[in-house]
C-alpha cells in the first residue's frame, strides 16, 4: 500500500487539503465521537428503528 504522501505527490493542492483534512486528528476525533452518538440512540431507541431501512438507506449514501 502507498504511503499518503507518496499517493499525494504531484496531485492538486485542493486534492492534497482534501486527503490531509480527513487524515488530521481532530478531525478523527470528530468521527469517532459521531459514531459513538450513533450507536447509543440506536441502541436506546432499537425497538422503534426499522433497521432493515436504516441500513438499506446507509449503503445508498455509501454508494
């Protein structure tokens, strides 16, 4: 596998930003606290959920 900065060389600098914003720690952090959020009303709130519908709708917007 590339090294990010061997992946990185001669690309455009907006590419660069982009690859280094989600590289950054904070911003890891960031995730890590949303996901925790996510999984804790899922959890609280599982028997209202429809989670065949959840998950159908999350691989679309991971699509």
């Amino acid at each position: 596998m590339l090294a990010r900065k061997d992946y990185l060389k001669g690309k455009q600098q907006i590419y660069i930003d982009f690859v280094n914003s989600y590289a950054d720690e904070t911003f890891q952090g960031y995730v890590h606290e949303m996901i925790q959020l996510l999984d804790d009303l899922v959890t609280k709130h599982q028997d209202e959920l429809d989670m065949d519908l959840l998950l159908q709708q999350f691989m679309y917007s991971s699509a």
